[in-house]
C-alpha cells in the first residue's frame, strides 16, 4: 500500500481540509477531472459526450453518511431527477445510475434500512420506467451485510439490480460465489476505503490475487460481470479470462471512472468491448475526491499546487 494512501482516506473525513478546499475556486481545475459538474445538467451532458464516443455511462449523484431524512428525500428526488433527464435525451438505453444507500437514508437511526430499501424501491422503479437499471454500491465493510440484505429484496421486485463487491474484503470471494447466478449484475472493482486487517487485505499484491480470484468465478459463472478497473494488468487478465471461460463480447463489461484513462476507455470500446463510465457529480465531491487521490496519489501534487496558488 502506498505510504500517501492512509492519510488521504483520513483526509477524507477532515472537516477542515474540506471547508478549505471546498473554499477556494483554484482547486476547482482538478476537481473537475474527477466529477463533471454539480449538477443535473452537467451530469447530462458529459454523459451524452461519452454516449457520442461509443461508451456507456453509470451516474452517481454524490453523498453518504447521510444522518437526516429529508437529506435522504432529496437525494432521492435528485435520482428521479436525473432519470427523467437522461429519457428526455433519449439516453437510458446507454446509462444506468448508482446508489449508494448510505446516502438515502442506510444510517437514519431506528429504521433506516427500511427507509434506504424503500427509497431505492423508488429509483428501481424510476430506472425501470426510464428504461435503464440501477447498481447499489458498496461503502466500507461495515455496511456490507445491510447492502446485501437490501440487495435481496429489491431483487425480488427488480432483479435487474447490479451490486458491487469489493476484492480488497477478504469475504469478497464467497459473496462472488453467492451472486454469479444467471440474470445477476455485479460490479467487481479493488475497493477505496480505509479497511481493518482483520477484514481485508492490506498488500497491494495480496489485493491483486483476489481480484484476479473474483474473476474467476464471476466470468466462469452465469452473471453479467462488470469489471471495474483502470490497472493495465488486471484488464488483460480479464481479457485473457473471458477467452478462457467462452465469454462473448457483450456478455461482460469494462468500467472505468470518469476522467482516469479515458484513451484506454475508447481502445476498448473501438475493439467491441462493453465500457461503462462511472461519472459522479453534485455538490457533496469532497470525500469522493479525496479517494481517487488516495488511489493515485500521483496526482496529489497537482492537488496541492492548485490549492497554494493563487491565480
């Protein structure tokens, strides 16, 4: 693991760091590499530039940890908001959105899983009538169960519903197994959060092993992986995979984060592959931000260089 990657996961949650980034407009160049835009608009838009270029596209209406039922309403509202949109522009046979539940209402105490299931039955059902899907991600591992429990019961009225599993859990290979049934979606990707050693592995080569296991049983079974990665090795192995296993292009499909190696996205489109952008947006980037820094803190000198400027 990178000496840089712990203490940007610990920024994230940093009310300081945040109101001083939130504050100043330079820092604004580097945020926009990550997240188009807040809002529905914006989001549009970008989404429609990549649908032009042969891409398919996942929207992510950013918050989490939301503590407060009408914040939670409003997100929902948001999603609506933006499905209607996308139909508008004739866009939804090319872009889903995801959820994360924490943000509709998973932390509400008392009876916030039944408020999160509800308020995602609303946005299936909206994704549905739009004509598109939704994929529930996944948060840190304290949350796993839940998601998957609210997982379940959606599916029973929207088994459409993609799920995320994380490779970096070290639970992450049984519930591939429990999920690479026929008509199940499951995005796979390493996993972005700050996790304990006793739930996860801590080593990027023991990281990587794992991925390369939950592709495995995800292509060899009878699911619709979504492979999300941007490592250059783990794309080929999954290329190689998808050989080994019968897997026809189409029956699986690369996805990539808005703005992290976009030439590769269009390599792979132009050779027939499936690739899905997931492009976030909205008003709550902060902690999102701070993790894509945390998995490349390659860009952290930008960051910081846009942060003491001042022009």
């Amino acid at each position: 693991m990178s000496l840089l990657r712990q203490p940007l996961l610990l920024l994230a949650r940093s009310a300081a760091v945040k109101k001083m980034v939130s504050t100043m407009p330079v820092s604004a160049g580097i945020v926009r590499s990550y997240v188009p835009g807040e809002t529905t608009d914006s989001a549009v838009e970008a989404t429609g530039r990549l649908v032009d270029d042969g891409l398919r596209v996942t929207l992510d209406h950013l918050g989490e940890d939301t503590l407060d039922a009408e914040q939670a309403e409003a997100t929902v509202a948001a999603y609506l908001d933006v499905l209607a949109a996308l139909s508008a522009r004739g866009l939804t046979r090319h872009a889903e959105v995801s959820v994360k539940l924490s943000a509709i209402g998973q932390f509400l105490p008392e009876s916030g899983q039944k408020i999160a299931l509800e308020n995602a039955r609303t946005i299936c059902r909206a994704a549905r009538n739009a004509g598109t899907t939704v994929t529930l991600d996944m948060e840190d591992h304290t949350t796993t169960d839940s998601t998957l429990s609210i997982l379940r019961e959606l599916r029973k009225d929207f088994p459409e519903t993609g799920a995320v599993l994380q490779a970096a859990l070290k639970r992450t290979e049984a519930d591939c197994r429990a999920l690479a049934h026929e008509g199940s979606r499951v995005r796979l990707c390493k996993g972005a959060y700050l996790e304990p050693e006793d739930v996860a592995f801590q080593d990027k080569t023991e990281i990587d092993k794992s991925y390369v296991r939950c592709l495995k049983v995800l292509l060899a079974g009878e699911g619709y992986p979504m492979i999300a990665t941007h490592d250059p090795r783990m794309v080929e192995i999954a290329s190689s995979l998808a050989s080994r296993y019968g897997r026809a292009q189409g029956s699986y499909e690369y996805q990539m984060l808005y703005g992290i190696r976009p030439e590769e996205q269009r390599r792979l489109a132009a050779a027939g592959e499936t690739v899905r952008v997931y492009i976030p947006y909205g008003l709550e980037w902060y902690g999102y931000l701070m993790r894509r820094l945390a998995e490349r803190p390659q860009n952290l000198t930008f960051f910081l260089r846009s942060l003491i400027s001042k022009k």
